[in-house]
C-alpha cells in the first residue's frame, strides 16, 4: 500500500501524505516485532542453559513485542478500514478529480 500512495500522492498531497505516515508506522512496528523476533531465536539457540541474564532478556523481548503488536494491530484496523473495493473507489476518486483539475485553466474561469 505504501507504495500506492507514494505514486497517488499527486492527486491529494496533503492527505495521502498523512496517511502514508501512518503507514509507515505500522511498517516499522511490524519490522521492529520482527527483528525482536529473529533475535528472541538467536538467544535461545546461543546458550545452551537457562539463566537469569538470558530469561531477562527474552522477557524484555516478549514484552516489548507485545507493545509492538498491541500498536501495530490498532494503527492496521485503522489503515484497512476499508475494504478493498471501497478504498480502490476512493483512489480512483481522487484520481479522477485530480485529472479534471489538471485540465482546468483557473484564469479562465472568471
């Protein structure tokens, strides 16, 4: 999606750029709960035993993924509000209004 708006932005700059902020954030709350994810593993498979420092570790990991993907699961309700179909509506919406301004001389209309 985010590169839709980054092509779409034209036709409603201010608002898609907001929007596209917003995606972004859900972006890297996701790649952020995923990094959390890939280094948990790493942890787990480096020490072959228990121990306090590690369980501290996995807990902070856990919990801050657990931030990550309350936020991400909220901001993405909101993103995908929509349906497809409604939000392609919407777009072409835009576009369509875009395009007809793109062929109006504002001079001329007085």
């Amino acid at each position: 999606m985010r590169y839709h708006l980054e092509l779409l932005r034209g036709t409603w700059p201010k608002e898609l750029k907001r929007f596209a902020k917003e995606v972004d954030r859900l972006v890297d709350y996701l790649s952020d709960d995923h990094d959390l994810a890939m280094l948990r593993e790493r942890v787990l498979e480096a020490s072959q035993e228990s121990g306090t420092e590690q369980e501290t570790l996995i807990a902070l990991i856990d919990k801050r993924r657990a931030e990550l993907q309350a936020r991400a699961y909220f901001l993405g309700e909101r993103i995908y509000a929509e349906n497809p179909e409604a939000l392609e509506d919407r777009f072409h919406k835009y576009w369509k209004v875009w395009r007809s301004e793109q062929g109006v001389n504002p001079l001329a209309a007085k």
